[in-house]
C-alpha cells in the first residue's frame, strides 16, 4: 500500500499536465483519456492469474502499475478537462 501513493501521484501529475496540453477538441479528450483503454485488460489479467502468493511475472506487474496510475491519471485529466470546459464557458 506505501508502494502505491507515489504511483497515484505521479500519476495524478502526469494526467494534470496532459490534462492541459492540446486544444479542447473533442478528438484531443479522445487521446487524452486513451490510457483507459489499458484498464480492462489490466484487470483481465489480474482477475485469471495467481497474482495474490507472488506468481504471474511481469504481466502482473504491469497490470498492477495500470490500475494503480488509472486512480491518479483518469480523474485528473477528466477534472482539468471540466476546468477547460469552463474556462471557456466564461469567454
């Protein structure tokens, strides 16, 4: 669990400065939010294999970095996405 709070948080970093780079098409949100893409078949392959005693190898890990970065990544760039939304409300 110590291992994850800088996983999240790097994360959350990262989606907020992507969060800001590019216009406010809807094309860029696509690309923004494409790493969600990853998040099933992260689960997919923690859901079929041993993961829980220590098995599965670099999949595991993978999938686990994914899922973990997904809880910082996705909610920052949907949060700054909304804060763009409305700044340009405003104009």
């Amino acid at each position: 669990m110590d291992a994850a709070l800088p996983i999240v948080t790097i994360a959350a970093l990262l989606g907020a400065i992507i969060g800001f780079v590019g216009p406010l098409a809807w094309r860029w949100q696509l690309l923004r939010l494409s790493p969600a893409l990853l998040l099933p078949v992260a689960l997919h392959v923690l859901q079929h294999t041993s993961w829980i005693f220590g098995g599965g190898g670099g999949w595991v890990t993978a999938a686990l970095l994914v899922w973990v970065g997904s809880l910082g990544y996705l909610p920052a760039v949907l949060a700054i996405a909304v804060l763009r939304w409305m700044m340009w409300r405003q104009r």
